[in-house]
C-alpha cells in the first residue's frame, strides 16, 4: 500500500513554489513493477495514473509524452500530434543526461529543459491525474486544472 510521502522531491517543491495543492505518495520500488501495479498499489484505476515518455525526432527535436500507464504510445500519431514526420523513443541511457530524470522516475515537470509536451486527451475526463514525482518510488496526485501552471503542454490522441 502506498503511504504518504513525507520526502521532497524537486517535483514536490515545484508544485509548493507554484502554491499547487497535491498529494504525494511512496512505495516501495521494484524495478520490474508496471505502471498498471504502481496504480494498484495507489489504490486507484489505472486510466488516471500517467507515465512519461520522452522521444527525439530526425529532426533533432525532443517531445515529451505523458500518456495513462495501461496504454501504449502510438508513435505515429505522437509524431502528427508535434508536426513531425516520425518519432521514436529515446534510447535509456539518454534519458538521464537529457532530462535529469532515471527510466521510472521520470516526470513532465522540473526537467532540465523545457520540451513540447503532449499529454494524451484521457486526461480531460478527470479532476486530478497521478504521475511520477520526479523519483522511482514517488507518485504525486495533481489537480488537472493546476498543471499549467507548471508545465506547458497540448492534449492529443496519442495512444494506440
């Protein structure tokens, strides 16, 4: 069962800077847990907690995903949702020095660097949405309606 957390995450002390109500919740990491576990673990269905994937393109450019950790990125429509022709996921062992972030800790906000980021259309029908804390072992719960105000980003249909 996932308890609340009491660490800070950068994530966390963004949100606080911004005066954005969350919750913030830890567990115990596994690295062979799936985003559909974590959700069991928080006690809630799978459609509203959300993972982030970060691509690149040929064009040089890098985009960023957040897409409901039960359903697949569709590489396709992520790349007509960016204007790109295609897309692919970023290789691991970039992640880190690109984003600041390590694969299952990754978060769309407080990376390095700002990135266009599409957040697929699910997340309308909620009030609030789980993600990442910037930490594996950290999920926060955000209010959908606050998440502007720490990260630019579109919606899409960018799932499979």
């Amino acid at each position: 069962m996932a308890k609340n957390s009491e660490e800070k995450t950068n994530v966390m002390r963004l949100l606080s800077q911004k005066k954005i109500e969350y919750k913030s919740y830890s567990y115990e990491p596994d690295p062979h847990m799936t985003g559909t576990e974590i959700a069991g673990i928080l006690g809630e269905n799978a459609s509203k907690v959300f993972k982030t994937l970060v691509t690149d393109s040929k064009s040089g450019e890098h985009y960023v995903f957040v897409i409901p950790v039960e359903k697949e990125l569709d590489l396709k429509k992520a790349a007509k949702a960016v204007s790109e022709k295609a897309i692919s996921m970023l290789p691991q062992k970039e992640l880190l020095p690109l984003t600041g972030y390590v694969h299952g800790g990754c978060s769309p906000i407080g990376m390095k660097k700002s990135f266009t980021t599409v957040i697929h259309e699910d997340i309308n029908g909620f009030e609030t949405i789980f993600f990442s804390a910037g930490k594996v072992g950290f999920q926060v719960e955000v209010p959908v309606k606050e998440l502007s105000k720490v990260v630019r980003y579109t919606t899409a249909d960018v799932c499979e």
